[in-house]
C-alpha cells in the first residue's frame, strides 16, 4: 500500500472557483439556473429590475469581463448536459422498471391462465378458449421483453430482421433492416 494520500476528484465545473467573488458567483448561480435558453444581457436587466432600475440594451464591460473571465457559459453548459444524463438515466431506470413489473404480470397473467385451465374440466374446455389463452399470454410475455408479438413463421424471409440490444442489452427486441451496414 502507498502512503500517499488520495486526491480529491476535481469539484464539478459549476462550483464556485478559487477567486471568483461571492457576488459575482451569486449571478453565475441565477445564469445557471436560467437554463439552456439563459442570456448574459437577462440576467443583468433582471438584476436592475430587481434594484428597481430600467432595462440597458447591451452588457456592462464588467459583468462581460467576469463571465469571460470565470468561464460562466463553460460552466453553465456542463451544468445542462449533467442534468441531461441524469434525467435520461432516471427515465432509463423507469423504462426498465416499468418492463420488469410488465413482464412479472404477463407471467401472473399466464401462470392464472393455466391454473384455470388445469382446474376446467375437459367437457367444459373448448379448443378455441385454451389457444386463445395461450396465445393473448405469450403476446404479452413477448412484447414485455421487447420481442414482437410473433417470431417470422418458420421458412418465412428473416432477412428484414436482426436482433438489437435494448435497455443496455438487457433485453432484446427486434427492427427492421434498412439495407447496408448497421448503424
């Protein structure tokens, strides 16, 4: 083991600098939080807004300098692409989610199918109940682990289907193929 001591991981590009003033950091965090859409030339007329001062057509030197300066576009777009991947990463998580409960009430749905079918006595089972149940349960099975309702019939032309990774190639689901190369 070494005895050197661990660094700490560099602070997100959005945390307040080693010599940007308290003021001047205030207004990057009310840039920041303005979103994508945010403007320089906003932030300062809301500023004299709020001083009860009219709106100016274009930006003091100093408030141009210090965003130059302390990087604040640079800061503020890192800001917006994490909060890009963690939403996108939260929906991944609900999609998988809502898959896996899918998949646990097709299986439900099927396992009731069958008990109900054990249960019937054969005089009271028609042919076409018993086909149906199985078909409706397996459909729901399938396109809750991202297949289509119905593999292509045996001999069928395969080739307009190949297999694609789904929900981090958890799952597999099938696309049509648009000719060339994949993707």
């Amino acid at each position: 083991m070494s005895d050197l001591p661990l660094s700490d991981p560099a602070p997100p590009p959005w945390e307040r600098p080693p010599g940007e003033g308290g003021r001047w950091f205030a207004r990057f965090e009310r840039f920041r939080l303005a979103g994508p859409a945010r403007s320089l030339l906003a932030l300062f007329n809301a500023d004299r807004l709020a001083r009860g001062l009219p709106k100016q057509r274009c930006v003091p030197g100093a408030w141009a300098q210090a965003a130059k300066r302390w990087r604040w576009q640079e800061r503020a777009q890192a800001w917006d692409e994490q909060q890009q991947h963690l939403a996108r990463q939260a929906h991944a998580d609900e999609l998988r989610e809502m898959n896996d409960r899918h998949v646990r009430e097709a299986r439900g749905i099927q396992a009731k199918a069958v008990e109900r079918l054990r249960a019937l006595r054969p005089e009271e089972l028609k042919a076409a109940d018993v086909l149906r149940y199985f078909t409706e349960g397996t459909k729901l099975e399938r396109l809750a682990l991202g297949e289509p309702e119905a593999p292509p019939a045996p001999g069928a032309d395969r080739q307009g289907w190949r297999p694609r990774a789904f929900l981090h190639g958890r799952r597999r689901h099938r696309v049509p193929r648009t000719g060339g190369e994949p993707p």
